[in-house]
C-alpha cells in the first residue's frame, strides 16, 4: 500500500523570525476574506487522473484557457482588444520584463520612473535604466523627451510609489513620444487598475494605442494571491514573431494545475465576484485610514490615494527615513521609506512612507495607525 | 451568497493541435502512475484558511519546510550535506542558470556540453558559450582545459542527450581543473540521477567536493512533474553572501502552496515511495525497450541506457534526421534528432534519435517501437 489515506495534521513552522504584528508593506493582500472554499473546491475537482496530461510541459506562453479568460477579462474591465495568441504568462514582473528586453536585437535603453517600482533595476539594469521624474500627474513625459530611451516601464493606474495616476494630457503625449520615433515602445503595467476611489477609470493605454506601441503588463498578485505568481504581457501583433523566435525553447514558469484552477475560477464568474467583494473591503480600509489621519493626525499629508492598496504619507518636518524604518522594527511595525524606492534623492524633499493598507485586518486600523504615528513622532 | 458549492463539471479542451500518438520525447513522465489521491489529499489540506499567510509573498529563496524536505533528502539520496540556507528554490534551470552567472561579477565565461541540454545557451548565450565535446565517459576534460572557461555547465549522472555517466576519472579531473584557478565553479545538474539500471550509484560531485567549487543544481521535473516546475540550486557557502546581496529584493518564482505540498509530500514519505515505484516502472520500461529491439532490430545501436528516462538509438548506414523527424510527425509520432543538441555537428556522424520512454505506456511499447522503426525505414 504506497499510497495509504492517513491524514496526519499538517502543521506548518513559524515563517519569519522578526514577529511583524503591523505590516504595511504595499504587496499586502487581505487574508480573511480570501475564497478558501472554492479554491479548494477547485483544486480538488482537477487534481484528478482525468487531467493526467497536465502532469506534462505545456504551451510556452501558458494554458490557453486561462490566456482566453485574461482576454475576456480584460475586454470587460478595462476595454482591452487582444487574443489569447498574444498574451505570454510568467511568474511575475521580474520575470516578464527580461522577457520583453530580449525581443530586441540591442538591448534597448530602458526609462523608469523616479521613484518607481524597482526590483528589476536593482537587479539587472542598475547602470543603464534612465530614471524619468514623476509629480502628481505621473511620469513626466517632457524629461522622457530629453533622453535617447527606446522603451518606457511605467504604472499609469496607481503609480508605485507615488499612487499618482497618470493623467488624461500625458497619456496622449506618451503615445506622440512613442510614435514619433521607430521601435519606441510604451511598457504599461496596469499595477492596482483593479481598485479605484475617486474620480472616473481611465482606460488603459494599450486601449487607445492605434500604432501597436504599448506592451500591456498586469498580474494577480494584488487582485487575487501575491504567492500565486501569475502575471502577464500583451504584446502587440508586430512582435509576436520575434517572441516565437527568440522563446521557442522557453517553458512557461507558473505551474499547469495552477493556471488550469485560475483559468476555472475566471471562468465560473468567481474571479469577478472577488473582485467586486475585495474592492468594498480595501474601500472601507481607505476611508477608515482616511478618517483617522483627518481626525487625530491632520499636520500629515496623504496622496496617491484615489485607487489602489497603498497611499503616501508624508511629513513636513525633517525626519530620518532609515532611523524610523528600523526605529518601527523594533516595535513590530514594518513600512517602507518612500527613498527606498528613488534614485538620486535630492535633500529636501519631506519625509514620506508608503502605507499600504491591504494587509491589515479591518478591526486592527484604528491600533495599527496610532502605534504608528507614537512610534513615528517617539523618534523626533 | 458570492462563493457557492456549486459543482460544475471541469471541461478541459484539447490541448494541441498536432494530434500526436507516441511521444519520445524526453521530458515526459508516466502518466499513469501519478499518486493523485495522495496529491489531492494534501492540497485539500493546505488550501484552508489557517494557512491564509501562505497567500502573502514568501521567502526569496523558497519555502524553509521545502529546502529542509530537499537538504534531507539529496544527503539520504545522493551522500550531499548542505543546510536549508544554501539552496534556492524556482521554476527550472532555464530561469535558474541565469541567476547562477549574475552572481559573477563580469559574465564569466561558461563552456557547456556539446551535443548538450540547450535552452539556456539557445535563448541567452549563442555567441558567448563555449561547446565541449563529449564521449562515452562524458564531457571530455581535456579540452575544457584548452579553454578560458571559468564555468562549466554538465549533466554528469546521465548526461542529456547521449546518456553517458561522468567516469570516476573525469570527475577527478573536473574537480582538479576547477580547483586549478580562483574562480573556477562547476555547474552540476544531476539530471536524471534518480533512475539508474546498470552499475553502482556514483555520488554527486558536490558530495566530494572539498574546495567549495561546485554549484549543484536539480529538479523535481522528471522525478515527480514536469509542469510544476519546482528546480533548485545548492550555493558552496563561498556564493551565499553575494547571492543574498544581488538577489535581496527577489521573490522566489514558485507559489507557495505548491512549494508546501510538495515540502509534506516529502515530510510523510510519499516521495521516497513515489520513486521507488517509478523506479520500477521505469525499468520495466527500459527492459522491454532493449529487448523489443535486441529481437527485432539489431542493426540499431543503442548507448546512454545505463540511466534516467531516454537512450539514445543510432543508424550505422546515412539518414537524414531532420527529414525523418518531419515524416514521423505526419505518423503521428515525436522523436528528436541527436543533432538538435548539437553544435558544429560533424558530417560522418551516424543519426541518432532520442528515445526518451517516460511518457509512453508500459502496454503500448511494442506498438510504439514498431511504429516507429517502421516509419523510420519509409524513408530509407
């Protein structure tokens, strides 16, 4: 008897050695009201030896039922045109936009925003991305103009970090920038596009790109697992070849059963359930945090809060960023200084902390936010 | 009531468009002996809200239950001693081998196996590897030498495609041309070292390594499932600073739940269990394969069958590989050429095919080697 049903109780270890009791880290996801039951359910109905053949290598660019159901639901939500033909899923940013470099022949100059999302020039670009400053209307597509850069990385919806979006003019100069010159290409990560507060949603710019320069990235880390490791590229039709060419070989990296269960969960409606579930949650977090910082902490500045799992806080008073980070450490309290995520810091700015909320329970906001700021003010 | 218990039956479409019969490949698993009750049995029990940190991103390197079920077991298996700390979990050697080189400083310069496993040199390093002849005691040392490699890429317990093992002699060379120069590191991918048929067990390099030289690398692909994509990679202690400097803001490509399964798949011993039966299986497999063709075609030579999932068969009179490979595919049939994994390919060479056996069912082999040896002399 090999395979016996014992069920002895699977208990997991201690996953971190520093005891975080607040963490705001902006990669935070709601944990309570995560869909257990039907995941699971899910999950059992395809662990089955009726797929046995997804025990094998799959397609490349991934299941084609699940790059069928990210089609669909990008035509609904945000009024994306493109087949399933054209989307490649991979585990994550990271992973993808390697990808995206390699379909051209001399590594193109890359522009970044500044600050921005950045583990991927710290890890294989730090000497060659051109950073491109960003104010409250987004990327600032004037200094874009000044560069010799091919491609733009860029998170129009929620800009990571500053949570400016990106505005209706520069969207349309953004396309003029990639249109004006050949193999000029916009790389849009849709980060947080799923979760918005104020004001109307903006369509996506690949929605409106008619000259196939947009390269649309997303993934579901924040709309459904970040340990799940599902993203996504869309490239336009022109370098569709060129991918073929270049990752004949490749292996798509998320697993088949994993994608198979998306691909289900998308496809019963249940994706979208979720959705409209989580955006009522991470709301009430918003408007809550809101609320608090109006009524006891009113000398604290809050922006980039129309949409997304995270806003700025910021302070008017000098502070050291790096002393208080580790200062909060101390007290179990994890947040991130905004000048962990920009490159070449001019002294004066004010003091600022990206507070993302996603991760912590409604009922802890009113503790957390107040252990925060007397921890904060302890330091100065 | 946004998440019912409503069962929908799962429908999968079919999944490639070429339809095809016999697949030799040598990345396919058997697909029928895949313990599902137990798998499913363990996902069940993960997927469940008292594991809901787990939906939150994990560890860089890879769960730690994970790299202690794998540092257990390659010191039971393969005589290997490291530590949880030393290993780094993710999606393949494809994704795994690039992080490996961005721990050096300057690309340095990586000779490879020639014919060899190629998607790595196929996709990032055409002009820049450098090919290494191999015969039937595998690569061959003594050119390596001739070279200005510092790295050294080899599959030495089966090397794909031909199926040599590494002699005894050659890895003491290795390890002495590693050992001759600061800087020199082997890459060991112990491909395959799970199924062995003929001969004693040769330890891991790894496991004789006194200088800290050797970089090993392995996957559960062949071993349990190709599509979930779980690799890893062990760092001599020498590597582990520069590795958590250069990858500190990385997350680990896997999901986590699957790198949990797996970790208590390993935990309650199913794993140890699921190899002893495919061991069985797949000598089986192989025994029948040498004897079908010991009967029936003995003008075929066949080498590299002292291991692992494939062999290699050869043709002494001239065919041409490609032409066969087009025309068996039309049968219905995949097999690949030796001289796809080849580099400079020398005229004389006698054509060889891959025969990798994993995929195909144990009660249709007769058929499948007769199809195709049938079809194979249709072009003659």
């Amino acid at each position: 008897l090999p395979y016996t049903e014992k069920t002895p109780s699977i208990q997991l270890k201690a996953k971190s050695t520093v005891n975080i009791k607040y963490d705001f880290s902006p990669a935070k996801i709601d944990e309570e009201s995560f869909p257990f039951l039907v995941w699971r359910k899910i999950a059992k109905e395809l662990i089955d030896e009726s797929n046995s053949s997804l025990l094998q290598s799959g397609h490349p660019q991934g299941e084609i039922e699940l790059r069928t159901q990210i089609a669909r639901y990008l035509y609904e939500s945000r009024g994306i045109i493109c087949d399933a033909e054209q989307i490649v899923i991979g585990s994550g940013t990271e992973q993808l936009l390697p990808m995206i470099l390699r379909l051209f022949d001399h590594t193109p100059r890359l522009a970044l925003e500044n600050p921005g999302y950045s583990p991927i020039p710290r890890v294989h670009l730090q000497n060659q991305a051109i950073p491109i400053a960003v104010d409250d209307e987004g990327i600032q597509v004037d200094q874009l103009e000044q560069t010799d850069a091919k491609l733009v990385y860029i998170t129009p919806s929620h800009q990571f970090p500053t949570g400016a979006i990106l505005s209706a003019a520069r969207r349309t100069h953004l396309l003029s920038w990639a249109m004006a010159d050949q193999g000029r290409y916009i790389i849009e990560d849709d980060y947080d596009s799923e979760f918005r507060y104020i004001g109307k949603p903006i369509p996506a710019l690949q929605s409106i790109d008619k000259a196939e320069r947009v390269i649309y990235m997303s993934t579901f880390s924040k709309s459904f697992m970040p340990s799940l490791r599902v993203a996504y590229f869309i490239l336009p039709h022109s370098l569709i070849t060129k991918y073929k060419a270049v990752f004949s070989y490749y292996a798509c990296t998320v697993p088949r059963f994993d994608q198979q269960m998306l691909s289900e969960f998308m496809l019963q409606g249940y994706f979208s359930k979720h959705l409209n579930r989580m955006r009522k949650i991470y709301r009430r977090k918003h408007d809550k945090i809101l609320s608090i910082f109006e009524k006891n902490y009113p000398e604290v500045t809050i922006s980039g809060d129309m949409a997304g799992m995270h806003m700025l806080i910021s302070f008017k008073h000098s502070l050291d960023e790096q002393l208080i980070k580790e200062h909060l450490l101390k007290k179990h309290i994890r947040i991130q200084p905004l000048s962990q995520y920009t490159i070449n810091k001019k002294e004066n700015t004010n003091p600022s902390f990206i507070l993302g909320f996603g991760g912590i329970p409604y009922a802890e906001i009113d503790q957390a936010i107040h252990q925060l700021m007397n921890a904060i003010y302890e330091t100065t």
